[in-house]
C-alpha cells in the first residue's frame, strides 16, 4: 500500500508510457487506485497528519515506507517519555524526526530518567530545535545542562524545566551559551533551592567570570547582590550581562531562594516583558527594589501569585515599568491601596488588572482607595478582576466615567456587592460584556434582572455561589435576552419549597413502583418528610453535589418508567 509499479507498460509489442505525475518524484498508473493519497503530494499528506492525534499519527507511520517518511519529515513536535532505557536509542529517534522544532521530555520523579549524554547529543540531531521541555528529568546535572549548551543552538528560544536535578552552575551555562533564549520558565528545581544560602548567587559570580576580571575585590552588601571593588570592573560586568541575556519571559514557580534572581533580573531587565512568580517564597520587595530600582524598563506584565510582597515591591514596579498593560495580585502578603495608588499614578497604559486581595492576621491590604485611585488614572483599563475587595458605588462611578473601554469586570467574594450595585453597573457600563458574580451573597435575583435590563452589549453572564439567585429567574432572563450566554454554578440556585414539593412528590411516585418502595411502604413517608425539610432549611448545593443529586434523581425516574409498564402487564 503506498507503493507504485512501474510507470511503463507494453501492448503488442509497443512500449507506451503513461505516467501522471502528482507530486515530488511520484507517479501512479492509471486505474491503480488502491492508495488514494498517491495523487497527493507529500506537503499535503504532511498536513493531514498535522490534524491527527499522537496515537493515530503513530499507525499511520507504520502503513508504508512512504507514509513513514512523510510522517517523519512533517512532524514539529515531539513528546517522549524520558526515561533511562530511552537514552541508548534517542540518538537514532531523533535523527529520525530531525526536523521537530519543539521536543519535550517527560518522567516521573519516581523513576530513573534519561542521563547527561543523551541530553548533550540532542543539539546535534535536532538542528532546527525551537523550545526544549524538561520535567522530571532529576538524573540530568549540571554537567549535562553544560555540555548541551557548548553546542550554542542557534535557534532555541524557549527552555522549561520542572522538577529536574540541575542548580546554578548548569543554568549559568544555559544563559551564557544561549544568545536566542527569550523564555525561559523554572519550576521546582530543589537544587537550585538548596544552593549556599550565602548572599552571593552562582548565577552571578558566573557572569562577572564571564565579564572578565581586571583586578579589585569584591564584596557583598546586605541586598544579597555582589558589589565590585572597581568601577570600571562594575561596568564591564553589566555590560555584559546586557548584551548576553535577551530573556523576554522569566516565569518562576515553586523556588525558595528569591535571592538567587536577582542577578538573573538585572541582566534582562533591558529585554523583558514578562515577570511570573508564583508561590516562590524569599522577599521580593528586596528583590524588585535591587533588580529594578533607577531603571526604565520594557516589562508589559507582571504576575505575582502567593508571594512575600508588599508596598516596596509596588512602588518599585511603578518607577521601573512606565509600559505595564498586565498586573496580576494574587495573595499578595503586604500590599495596601498605597503601593495600588502609586501604580496607578505611574503606569497609565494599564489594560488588566486583577487583584485578589489577603492580609496576614488581620492586617490592612487592598481596598476601595485602591480602586478608585486606578479608575481615576487608568483611563485604558480593559478587564478588571477584584476579590475580596470591598466595592463602594464611588469606585464603580470612577471606573464607568474614567474607563469606557471597560470590557471585562468580575466582582468575587465581597459582601459589599448588593443589588444596589448591580442596578448600578447595568445603568453605566454600557461596553461590558463579560461579567463574572462570584460568591457575594447579597445579590439576589432583582439584581441579577437589574444586569439583564441593563448593559446593551453584554454577551456572557456568569453567576456562582450566590444565594440569593433562583432557578426561575435564571430561566426568566434566558428567555428575554437570548442573546445573552447566563451561565449559572449549581451552586449558586436556591430551590425554593415549590421546586423541592414537585421533585419529592415526583421520587415518590417512582418510588411507589418499584419494588422497594413495596416492600417498605415508610420509603415514601420518608423522602417526603427530606424533601420538606430541605425545603425548610433551604439547603444550597455545591456544584457537584448539585450534578450527583441531579444524576440520581434521574436515574430512579427512568429506572421507575421502566419498571411500571412490566408492572402492569404482570397485574
């Protein structure tokens, strides 16, 4: 299959020819239509396999010799389970598929993985490699992680390790020999948690070896960064920190040595554009403050998510980052409507923004202030997420006046929000169109109507967990605005004592008849006197509960229409 005769063939005694070419050196003969895609050319074969899963991508290259080598010449991205019977056939793996741009190699933590010589060959077999995953690799050193960055890949701009068993000195290697990289993401590298807890980071000392030494003598302030014993020295070494590393993207997740970074966000801060730090503990006030502090940067976002950060790292941020659009407070230790207010005075091209606000026993954080400083300043303002901030009508006034461009709002696990509120934002945000209700339990169902009525170019509503919402009204406001896309948490509708009388008195019915319900007459007695006490209490299920209830309650329905037509054909 896949495979041509001859093009040639012969009637009485003259040679005729009759080939139809259909692609690079391919030919068929007329009627042989065993294999359709032989009147396909190989670029287009390629992009059929491109819209096949892994699995059946597989079959197909064990169809023909013709299909394999397609298969192997259109494949972009490789996903191999790296462990360490893999590494005496990855060289020959990887010739195979030698133009995959994108490879990723994955083992369990549990296992042993591939060694430092497979890593190091996979440059010489992959000269077109793009982005280069590694997870769980703990047997991959520093040694390893060197002797793939001699090769210097000219193309590779991407690098994601999770959980491997490098620290500093391999991820100096990579920075330094590595002039395309511009994302490079580090999550769990305990060993790169568990370095000297000495101020000094390696990623620093082995830039100021590669700067050069021209004499002086180094030592360290209380900021956890190296200081040169000349100026001279000083300036060669962040000169070429800067030439070196054009990182764009540093995303850090899992770390718990802050201090390490700083050296690795003073050389790129000329390139980058993105800051992610999630649950990586270390101060990064101390951080920002020595990484960004007098410097005009080009970063466009910053993600912060369950780190130590207060007012110092904010204010850092809005004297360095005069072109922030994204600014993401996720649990945020130490940050009040200060460092919210100084953010908002100096990044004025802020499109995004979310804040879940946290305080540590009890202390102050993010408030109203803060909002209504960023509606004042923020006149670009596109999305606004806020949780556990206390909305007052005079932010919501500042952010309708100040921010006609506001698309997206989602208001979270706040009592301040009430109907009021609600009646408020249909009447002024005429461009939303999204809006997200999340745990606010005094918005009742007038509110949700008043948002119904209100905001003309709304297209999706989303309401969870709030009490106060019913099933009638959510279907009420379906039925008026079809337009409108209401997606409602399970949670969040509250049965009223109607809804639950006509679902217990439908189970009891399908109880009834059924055998079970026979034998024990007190069955429906006793539904009857749940379902009534449900009702009385007005019990509010999750959404899970929700879906196992509504799942069971169908299953005994059906089961019970089953069960009667034999019931009365046996009577």
């Amino acid at each position: 299959m896949g495979q041509s005769s001859s093009s040639c063939s012969s009637s009485n005694g003259h040679e005729i020819y009759r080939p139809i070419i259909i692609g690079k050196n391919r030919s068929i003969v007329d009627g042989d239509d065993d294999d359709l895609t032989l009147s396909l050319p190989d670029e287009c074969l390629g992009s059929v396999f491109g819209k096949l899963g892994c699995h059946d991508r597989n079959s197909c290259s064990l169809v023909c010799k013709r299909w394999r080598c397609v298969d192997s010449k259109s494949r972009n991205r490789l996903v191999l389970l790296a462990r360490s019977e893999m590494s005496p056939c990855l060289p020959s793996l990887l010739s195979r598929f030698n133009t995959v741009s994108i490879l990723s190699l994955k083992c369990s933590r549990k296992l042993l993985s591939i060694d430092d010589d497979a890593l190091s060959r996979i440059p010489i077999f992959l000269p077109s490699l793009k982005k280069l995953k590694l997870k769980g690799c703990v047997h991959i050193s520093d040694d390893g992680l060197h002797a793939f960055s001699l090769h210097r890949p000219p193309l590779l701009t991407k690098l994601s390790f999770a959980s491997c068993g490098f620290g500093a000195k391999g991820l100096t290697s990579l920075l330094s020999n590595c002039p395309s990289l511009q994302d490079l993401t580090l999550k769990r590298l305990r060993k790169l948690d568990a370095t000297s807890s000495t101020p000094a980071s390696s990623l620093w000392v082995g830039a100021l070896n590669a700067g050069g030494d021209d004499g002086g003598d180094d030592h360290r302030n209380n900021t956890g960064a190296v200081v040169a014993g000349s100026a001279k020295r000083e300036k060669d070494v962040h000169g070429y920190c800067y030439k070196s590393l054009r990182l764009e993207r540093l995303c850090l997740k899992d770390l718990h040595n802050a201090r390490l970074f700083i050296p690795l966000i003073l050389s790129a801060s000329a390139s980058i554009k993105t800051l992610i730090v999630c649950r990586s503990s270390g101060n990064w006030d101390r951080v920002l403050e020595t990484s960004l502090h007098g410097k005009t940067t080009s970063i466009s976002e910053i993600q912060m998510d369950n780190v130590q950060m207060g007012d110092a790292g904010l204010l850092a941020i809005s004297s360095s980052c005069p072109d922030l659009q994204l600014l993401y407070l996720s649990r945020t230790t130490d940050c009040t409507d200060d460092g919210l207010s100084a953010v908002a005075n100096s990044c004025k091209k802020l499109r995004k923004l979310h804040v879940d606000a946290w305080s540590r026993f009890g202390s102050r954080t993010i408030g109203d202030e803060g909002v209504f400083s960023i509606a004042n300043k923020c006149s670009q303002l596109q999305e606004l997420v806020l949780m556990g901030i206390p909305v007052a009508i005079r932010s919501l006034n500042a952010l309708a006046s100040n921010c006609p461009g506001l698309e997206r709002m989602a208001l979270c696990n706040t009592d301040s929000v009430q109907d009021s509120e609600m009646a408020f934002i249909a009447s002024k945000f005429l461009a939303l169109k999204k809006l997200c209700i999340k745990n606010c339990p005094n918005v009742s169902k007038s509110g949700i109507e008043a948002v119904g009525r209100g905001c003309p170019n709304l297209v999706k509503l989303k309401v969870k967990r709030c009490k106060g919402v019913t099933q009638a009204m959510v279907s009420r406001l379906r039925f008026q605005r079809s337009s409108l896309v209401v997606s409602v948490d399970a949670g969040s509708i509250l049965f009223d004592g109607e809804g639950i009388s006509l679902l217990a008195s439908s189970v009891n019915e399908d109880e009834q008849g059924t055998a079970t319900a026979m034998a024990n007459p007190n069955s429906a007695r006793s539904a009857a006197a749940a379902a009534s006490t449900v009702a009385a209490t007005h019990v509010i299920c999750s959404s899970r509960g929700a879906l196992l209830l509504r799942s069971k309650f169908e299953s005994a329905l059906q089961l019970g229409r089953r069960r009667r037509p034999n019931e009365d054909n046996a009577s």
